[in-house]
C-alpha cells in the first residue's frame, strides 16, 4: 500500500469555515438599522402644507388611560380617535413596563378597528 505525500494543502475546510462566517455576517447585517438619515430636501415654489395631528396616548402601570396627557377613559378615547384622519395622524403609544398587556391591546384594537395606520409603539433604548 503506497502512502500519499503530503505536501499539499487541503483547502476544504479552509472553504468551510469561509463560508460559515460569511453566513454568520449576512445574518447579522440585516438586523443593523441606520438611526436616521439625514436629508437636505429640496425646496418648491408651490408648497402645499400638510396638517398632521401628532397624538400620544398613555397608558400607566395601574391602567389608567391619557390622551395628551388628559386622563380619559377608553371609551373617552375611542371617541376622540374617530375624529382623526386615519390615513395622515400619527398615534404614539407610550406604555409603563409594568402595564398588563390586556390594556395594551385594547388600545390596539380601538385604533385599529379606527382604521389608523400611522402607529408608533414609543420604546426606550
């Protein structure tokens, strides 16, 4: 039985481990998000201005219910939310950590039986 020397090099683990790390990379790039951008618009002679309703609705960690920091009750609430523009207000919902969640989704479901599209669950980092 002859034996193979050995001078050369195997390269497919080499080519293994590549590629292990090159998936490793791609997997964890599409989790990194840009914190914002930065753009300089350009500016029109003919300006249409735009009237958005910025609205922030809060729940506390007893589940008591504000809009704009006005104390209201959830039907207070869904009220108000039907007298907004569901396509162009933003809501921003700001909830203590300590909130059930049953309260939280109740929110949701006012809003989104409301058809508002523009919500914004505000998070800290």
């Amino acid at each position: 039985m002859r034996r193979e020397r050995l001078d050369k090099m195997n390269v497919v683990p080499f080519i293994d481990i590549v590629l292990v790390l090159l998936v490793i990379v791609l997997a964890t790039a599409s989790f990194v998000q840009n914190k914002s951008i930065k753009i300089d618009l350009p500016a029109a002679s003919s300006k249409k201005s735009e009237e958005k309703k910025s609205i922030v609705i809060s729940i506390d960690k007893e589940g008591k219910y504000f809009y704009d920091k006005e104390p209201l009750s959830l039907a207070q609430i869904e009220a108000r939310l039907s007298k907004l523009d569901p396509k162009k207000d933003i809501v921003s919902l700001h909830t203590d950590k300590l909130t059930p969640f049953d309260y939280f989704v109740k929110v949701i479901d006012v809003m989104k039986s409301k058809g508002i599209e523009n919500i914004s669950i505000v998070t800290k980092q």
